[in-house]
C-alpha cells in the first residue's frame, strides 16, 4: 500500500509546463499584483492624453483670442490711418501759392547767387585743355599744335581768373555783385583774344580739312565763353536764382568746350596723317 500510496504522490506532484500555460498550483497564489500593476498603467496613459488634450486646447483658444483682437483693432483702426492723417495734414500745410516762388517747371529751386557761386561750376573746371587728350598732339603738324595750344590756353587761364574772382567774393560773402561785373569783363577780354587769333597758314594734302577743324574750334571756344557770360547776367539779375537756369547755361557751356576738344584733337591727328 506504501508504494501504491508513494506512487500516487509522485504523481500528483508532477508538473506539466507548456508554452501557453502551467499546471502548477503556484499559479493560482500569484495575488492580484498584475491586476494593479496594468490599472496603474491604464491609469497613467489616461491621464498623459488629458494633458496633452488640455494643451492642444489651450494653444487653439490662445490663437483664436489673439486672432480675434488682431481682426477687431485692424477694422476699428486700420494701420494706415495715422499716416494717412500725417500726409493730408501735411499737404494742407503746404504754401501752394507760392509754389512757384520756390521751385520752377524742371523741378529745381531758387538758390542765393553767393552759394551758386561757390559751388563747383562748370565755368570754373571744364575747360578745353581738361577734354582734349595730351596724346592727341602726338606726331602733329608743329604749327597745328602750336594754334591750339594757344586757344587751349587762353581758355585755360581766363577760366582760372574767372573762378579765383567770383569764388573769393561768394566765400567771403561781400562784393558778390562788383566780382560779377569784374567777371564780365574777363569774359570779354577772352572772347576779344579768341578771335584775335587767326588760322596759321598750311600745306600738303589736308591742310583744308586741318582748317576747317581749327576754324570750328575756335568758334566753339567762343561759344564756350558766350554761354558763360549768359551765365554771369543770370546771377547779377537778383540775390536768388533759378538753379534750372543755370545748369542749362552750364550745359550750353560744357557742350561747346566738348566740341572745341573734339575739333582741336581732329585737327590735330589730321595733320598727323601728312
């Protein structure tokens, strides 16, 4: 009976352990932990995804107020409205009367003669010598170059006297008027001595077309200084001038002492081709 009795606890001790499952009775006193653990788990899931929801919404109302107040202020007040206000305030406060007082048709404005004068001016740097190149008398006919070395500098130094007079007086700011009268003068001794100089006499196959070209040269010359003296009645007619008027002047001015270089410096290489 002992052994039938030992064989039967043996028997029932025997375990069977699969992949799936067990049959020991441990299994059945392993308590409530497990359940525990995955309620605390669920648990915490739950309440992460009521955080993040609770933000999401709170992000969507920040956004929603901020775009309503942003669309109620730019209705109300729109943000053009104070420079809009500030432009026709300041067109109201515009003088239109005397509108062409200070400024003329081209877009410029009336200057004191003294502060035109001080200025760079055409009259006082663009002279013939500053336009025509020292490599234009290269290999040139001797009395050529000696013709328009003498106008380039009767230009050249009745320029320099010119400007030492009227800047002088607009920098020290008194006898602005007698250093324009003084000018006038200048400018009629330069004209007098361009024309006192006649054509040299030339020979060979292109002396015509070297004529020609000094002729021209000389005229332009001239021209030069006739626009300049335009210029000083300009400024002597008023204490305030139209400074349109004088670039124009200036422009005339600058145009006729381009066409003496140009003519000098054809005359020049032409004669250069004997």
């Amino acid at each position: 009976m002992d052994s039938v009795g030992g064989w039967q606890d043996d028997h029932r001790e025997q375990v069977i352990e699969t992949a799936s499952a067990t049959t020991s009775p441990d299994n059945a006193r392993s308590g409530h932990m497990a359940y525990i653990i995955a309620a605390i788990a669920v648990g915490a899931l739950a309440l992460f995804g009521m955080g993040i929801s609770g933000c999401m919404s709170l992000a969507a109302d920040i956004v929603a107020e901020d775009f309503e107040d942003y669309h109620d202020s730019y209705i109300e007040e729109p943000y053009y409205d104070n420079d809009l206000d500030d432009l026709l305030n300041d067109w109201e406060d515009l003088d239109l009367e005397n509108w062409d007082e200070d400024s003329n048709s081209l877009g410029g404005s009336y200057k004191p003669v003294d502060e035109v004068l001080s200025t760079d001016l055409g009259m006082y740097s663009a002279t013939i010598d500053s336009l025509l190149s020292a490599s234009s008398y290269a290999n040139s006919q001797s009395d050529v170059s000696s013709y328009v070395r003498q106008i380039v500098l009767i230009d050249r130094d009745g320029t320099t006297q010119l400007a030492n007079t009227l800047r002088n007086a607009a920098w020290i700011g008194e006898g602005v008027d007698e250093a324009i009268d003084e000018a006038k003068g200048q400018v009629d001794e330069t004209i007098e001595s361009l024309r006192d100089k006649g054509l040299p006499s030339l020979t060979g196959d292109h002396a015509s077309d070297v004529s020609r070209d000094l002729e021209v040269g000389r005229s332009k010359a001239i021209e030069r200084w006739k626009a300049i003296g335009e210029e000083l009645d300009l400024l002597s007619q008023d204490s305030r001038v139209s400074v349109s008027a004088v670039l124009d002047l200036e422009d005339t001015a600058y145009q006729a002492s381009e066409a003496a270089a140009d003519s000098f410096s054809s005359a020049l290489s032409t004669s250069a081709n004997r």
